[in-house]
C-alpha cells in the first residue's frame, strides 16, 4: 500500500499534494509501468483523508496521461519516459556585500521628496481614474509636455511648443530613436574627451561615430571632418566642465547649417549651477530648426523614474510623425501624470532649489577635505563652482593607471580624466582626477587622511 505524509499547506489542496507525491514516484520509475494502484476508497483510508481528495488526484493524473482506468478494475499506471527527478536547484551563492569604500565615480541623487510625490500620485489615482488605463500619446501625454514647457520658458528662456517635445524612458532610448530619425548612415560627432556611454550607443546601433575634439571654448567645428551630427553637452561638459562660448555656440550652429546636419544639445546638469545662472541654450540660439534638445529628470530627481525627453525642430518632426509614429510611449502614464502635477504646481522648483544648496554643501564638505589631506600641497581643484562633479590635478610623475590603482588601494574608486578620452590624451590633461560627489558617502571620505606619500 502507498504511504504518503500529506500536510496541509497554505494554498495547497490535499489532492493537489497527492498528485504531486503519485506523479514524482511515476517519473522517478518507482511505479513503473502497468503498476496497479490501489482503489480510491482503500487509499483514502490508509491515507486518512477524504475519498475526493483521492479522486482528485486520480483524475488529475488521468488528464495528464500519467494513468489509465479501467472500468470495475482500477486504475494502472501508463508507460511515460522516466526521468530522474529534479535535482534539487542549488541555493544561489550568497553576494558577499562590497567593503565599505569612498566612490568618487558615483551619482546617485538624495532627497527625494516621498512625501510630495506620494500624494501627487494618489491624487492622480482619484483624478485620473480609469484615463490611467488609456494608450498615451506616441510622444507622451499632453499635460507632461505642456508642464515641460512651462519649465523650460522659466527656467531656461526657451520658447517651446508642446508639440515638439517627445517623453521617453531614459535618454538611451532616445538616442536610439534619434539614430532611426537621423540615419544610420550618417557620421555621428561626439565630445572628445566625453561620456563613453554615448559613443557606445551610437555604434552599436550602426553608425559611424568619430570624436570631437574640443579646446577652452568647447567643440573646435573645423575639427569635425566629414560629420553630419554633433552631440554636444555645451552648457557644463562632462567630464572637463568646460562652458562652450557664446562665440563658439553660433560657430557650431553656422556649422551645422552648412553640412545641412544636426546639433544633439544634452542639456547636462544645467540645474545645478552655484554661482551664476546657466548659459541661454543653445536650442534658444537657433533659428534655422538645426538643435535637437534633450534633457532628463535622471539627475534632478532619480534615475529610477526613468523620464528624459527631447524637442525636435519642426522639420524633424514631421519626419518622425511619419517614419516613427508608430512607437508606443514608453513611459507610464502614472508616472507621466504625477511628474506633470510636480512641475506645475511649482514643486520641481522648490525641489532644485533645496537640491542646489544640499549639494553645494556636501561639493564643500568634499573640497574640504580634500584640501586636509596628505596630497593637498600637491593638488589643484577645477571646475567646482558649478555642476555635480569637478577636476582635481595631481603633481605627480605616476601615469594614470597608477595613479588611480594608489587610490583604490585606499579603498578609493576614482577615475582619470584621460579614462574618458578616445584619442590622444593632452599633456595638460594627465595627472586629471574626475570627482563625482552626488552620490558618495560622506562617512568615507576619513579614507582620503590615509592616501600614503606622492611619489
């Protein structure tokens, strides 16, 4: 006779264990084919449990042709191809937490305000209602880009329609829009030295990718060779923080006009700014439709939320209306709403303006002690008085490599300007450390008092 411990689980039925025990002992051949089970009513009772917790088990097995019945003779075991049961699926290795270390390379914005958007988004739920469940706009619901504009006419001086702007999950997926829109055929130009990410999406998606080589002013135009579209980040360059001129600006829109190509302005960091107010747009500037705007709430708000989003000039948008209107919006409308409701109501304002002051204290903290440690006599800061990040040169014969390797020794992550260079590395721009400080721990930064002597 069959003997099973059946015990009752949370949302398990008593059958449905049964079946499970009967089928594993089916498959692993310990009742092989032809086998006789006993009647419904004898393993019931030498079960004790109910007859039609058998008989559920019974006919489930019989669906799924592990049985055969037999009127007034019972139930029989069918011939299947035996398996080994399962072996158990091993316990994933325990991820063994980083030590604790000062990561220079990091951004991660603080002070999200929970309790603002958390309120916004329950007011969208009873406002919204079922719209939420309602396909968007291709470019992103109305409220967002009318918002959207409104912030850039205060907040930048751009006088933008609604119309032109397109929402997206992130500015990677944007990107890869802009190579469908522009042509992966053309010759894609990007700051050198620059984000790397940037080149690797673009050749990637199959385009032809060249640097941009760039002196104090910004991108040198008569650099660009054989390029049809520029991507530049002239108002607070990542990683030199270089602030593309005015001068420069209308060089490279006369530029752009003259090779009948296109200007991909990534509106980078221009919130944060300490001292001054950030340079007009070059968007602002243009007049012959040849800039291509695009921003995200990335660093103002949170990554997570995944929100960027571009402004096509009109020419471009007609284009995308045709070739690529078919693309659904990639961004919820829950979250589309709630972001629209944060920058009218005045919330994203107050929110950078708290942001700015939070970070210029902790830029002040970092610079701080970076002036208080071993190095210091040997060190000089740049580039701190605007944006999430600033240079630090280093007096030292030690090449880069070496350079960082000393640092992460001290459990310092920290990358070198020339890291983010594809072509030749300046002179001047050797010994260049990258200071990423928005998202650090600021308990870590004692490690910089343990940095050994500079050779």
């Amino acid at each position: 006779m069959l003997t099973y411990e059946l015990k009752k689980s949370p949302g398990v039925p008593l059958y449905e264990a049964l079946y499970r025990c009967l089928r594993q002992d089916i498959l692993s051949g310990k009742l092989s084919p032809g086998t006789k089970l006993p009647s419904k009513r004898a393993l019931a009772e030498n079960l004790k449990v109910s007859k039609i917790t058998v008989e559920g088990a019974y006919n489930q097995l019989l669906a799924e042709g592990y049985l055969s019945s037999r009127e007034k003779v019972g139930y029989f075991v069918e011939r299947t191809e035996h398996t080994a049961a399962p072996a158990a699926i091993p316990a994933p290795p325990l991820e063994r937490p980083e030590p604790p270390m000062l990561d220079l390379t990091a951004n991660g914005p603080a002070g999200f305000p929970f309790t603002v958007w958390s309120r916004l988004q329950r007011e969208v739920m009873l406002d919204r209602g079922e719209t939420l469940l309602r396909p968007l706009h291709s470019q992103g619901c109305p409220e967002l880009r009318r918002a959207i504009a409104a912030h850039l006419a205060d907040f930048r001086g751009m006088s933008v329609s609604p119309g032109n702007i397109i929402v997206g999950a992130g500015a990677d997926f944007l990107y890869n829009l802009l190579l469908q829109l522009l042509g992966r055929e053309k010759t894609y130009a990007v700051e050198d030295p620059g984000y790397d990410k940037i080149r690797k999406i673009y050749t990637s998606g199959g385009a032809l990718c060249i640097a941009a080589p760039m002196d104090e002013q910004g991108v040198m135009p008569q650099a660009l060779g054989d390029a049809q579209v520029l991507h530049i980040s002239p108002s607070h360059h990542f990683p030199t923080g270089i602030v593309t001129s005015m001068a420069r600006r209308q060089a490279l829109l006369s530029w752009a006009e003259s090779v009948d190509g296109y200007i991909v302005e990534d509106d980078y960091d221009s919130e944060f700014r300490f001292h001054a107010h950030p340079m007009p747009a070059l968007k602002a500037l243009d007049r012959q439709g040849r800039v291509i705007y695009m921003n995200s709430f990335s660093k103002s708000l949170a990554s997570s939320i995944r929100i960027s989003y571009m402004i096509l000039p009109d020419g471009l948008l007609a284009r995308f209306g045709r070739e690529l209107g078919f693309y659904s919006c990639t961004v919820s409308s829950f979250e589309q709403y709630t972001l629209a409701q944060f920058l009218s109501q005045g919330y994203f304002e107050k929110h950078i303006n708290r942001m700015r002051k939070y970070y210029r204290s902790r830029r002040d903290r970092v610079i701080r002690a970076l002036e208080t440690c071993p190095w210091a006599e040997r060190m000089t800061i740049l580039e701190k008085d605007a944006g999430l990040h600033f240079l630090v040169k280093v007096q030292t014969v030690l090449d880069d490599d070496a350079l960082t390797a000393l640092w992460a020794q001290c459990g310092i992550r920290v990358r070198a300007l020339s890291s983010y260079y594809c072509g030749e590395v300046p002179p001047e721009d050797r010994g260049c450390l990258v200071v990423n400080y928005s998202g650090l721990d600021e308990n870590e930064l004692i490690r910089l008092n343990d940095l050994p002597p500079l050779p």
